[in-house]
C-alpha cells in the first residue's frame, strides 16, 4: 500500500497550468505552560497546542474567503474547496496555483462557473462542522447525479482498513486536536491530511487526490469526524461511493445519501459498524 501521508504535493508533466506547490509545514505546534489543578494541589508542565493560523484564498485577483486551518496542503485545499463548491469542474479549469511564502495566502487563477461562485455568498449556510465553515451547496443549488457505481467492498476488508487509519498521528498524540480524512483508492494507494476542521481535512484529501490526477469513483474516504448533510454532499460532488466514519451521522445526512447513492457508515469501530444506505455495496466474506 502506498501512502501519500505529509508529502509534497505530486503533479503530472503535462498538467497544463502553471503550479507553485506548497511544501508542508512541520511546526503545527506550540509549546506553552500549563497550570494543572488536582483537587487542592497543581504543578506546571510544559504542553503542546496546535498552531492554528487564518489562511486566506484569492480567486482571479479577489479574495475569496479566509478559513482557519493548518498550513500544511495549502494547494490542495483550495482546489478540494473549489471543487466541492462546484466552482471550478475540474484539475483543467485552474491556470495558476501558488502559495506564498509564509504559507498564509493561497492564489489560484482558473475559468469558472460565475453561477457556482455567487452562490457561495447568495446561499452561503454555515456548516455544523468544528471551526466553522461555509458552504454554497446545502440548500442544493447545484443538481448532482445519483452515484450509481457497482463498487463493493468486504465488510471485514472496510474494517481492517478503518482499523489502521484510526491510529492516532503525532500531531494527534501531541494535542489531541485535529480530524483525519484518508481516501483509498482500489488499489490500495492511500492520501491523507489532518486539519482543525472536519472539512478542511476532506477538502485537502480530495484535492491532493485531485492534484495527483486518481479517479475517485472507486474509492472509500474515512473521517474521524460525524457525518452530516454537508460532508456527504462533498462526498456526491466528487462521486465518492463509501463513506465511513467512526463518529455518529445525522439524520440529514442519511437523507442525503440515500437520494444520491452514497453508502454511508457511522460508527465503526473494532469488529462493527452501522450502515445507514446502500449497503448492498457491503458483503459478508
């Protein structure tokens, strides 16, 4: 199995824009001092936080939106944002991709679609999601296909898998305070990335997957975080058959996947797990 965990984002020779990838950023943490009380008694200890920092994103010379985020995958989480809010269609539509210096601004010049771009702002809907993001496409203002995909996997196989994505990182270990999406693929290569925030940890997945030209119509994303109606549809928008989580699922959210053909699974964990819609993609060995 290949993983592409924390590296630098691959590109193939003949993608036509112009790219600047960002390289990912190390020093996710902050050390601070911590006064911790045990009923009548409390030492100091030196601790680790998470370094969360506001990344702003330029479209064709305007600022878009600024989101709280890590500064790790930068590129790719604009290009996963974009292409969740259907306002760019594809890797083909982006002429230029760059990220500054610091890593604190994103620039993308790229054809896209005007009608997707003023619904982000006319039916913008702020998401469920920890750090607290915004979505054009919840109130489905854009019409997606039904995925119709014949793409099954073993239950023990989806398992196992979920098993070994859901070790803890070092980041993780260190602060406790971030989400994972992992995407794999069906031959086993897998792309991960960690954020603050529920979204941007698909948003980045999605869009390294993306970035490295792999098709997703037949393959599984595992998050950490609850599912609700806004991941799914990220989930529709990108045809992305299975979804699995090992957190809890909303009632929207079942809605959701069950009128646009996503196989949605809460609750997974050791030898179980729940599957909400279109199991018939999930077999017993």
């Amino acid at each position: 199995m290949t993983s592409f965990i924390g590296t630098e984002t691959s590109l193939l020779a003949n993608f036509k824009a112009e790219v600047k990838t960002s390289v990912p950023n190390k020093t996710n943490t902050k050390k601070v001092i911590v006064d911790k009380f045990f009923e009548n008694n409390f030492e100091s200890f030196e601790d680790f936080v998470i370094k969360d920092e506001k990344i702003d994103f330029y479209l064709n010379g305007e600022k878009l939106i600024s989101v709280m985020s890590l500064k790790e995958h930068q590129d790719a989480h604009i290009v996963g944002f974009l292409l969740s809010e259907a306002v760019i269609s594809s890797l083909n539509d982006i002429k230029l991709l760059e990220v500054s210096e610091d890593g604190l601004s994103v620039f993308v010049e790229a054809d896209i679609s005007n009608i997707a771009y003023e619904n982000l702002f006319k039916q913008k809907t702020l998401t469920s999601g920890c750090c607290v993001g915004v979505t054009g496409n919840a109130e489905k203002a854009f019409d997606c296909a039904f995925i119709s995909t014949k793409y099954s996997l073993k239950s023990s196989f989806i398992l196992k898998q979920m098993s070994e994505f859901n070790k803890s990182s070092k980041l993780f270990d260190d602060t406790g305070c971030v989400h994972k999406a992992r995407i794999v693929l069906e031959d086993g290569t897998f792309f991960e990335t960690e954020d603050i925030g529920r979204h941007n940890a698909i948003d980045k997945v999605i869009g390294l997957v993306t970035l490295n030209k792999k098709d997703l119509k037949k393959s599984v994303l595992y998050v950490t975080g609850r599912l609700s109606n806004e991941m799914v549809v990220k989930c529709v928008m990108h045809k992305i058959p299975i979804v699995v989580s090992k957190a809890a699922v909303t009632f929207e959210g079942i809605k959701a996947a069950n009128e646009h053909g996503v196989t949605l699974i809460g609750f997974a964990r050791e030898h179980k797990m729940n599957v909400y819609t279109h199991s018939g993609r999930v077999f017993l060995d």
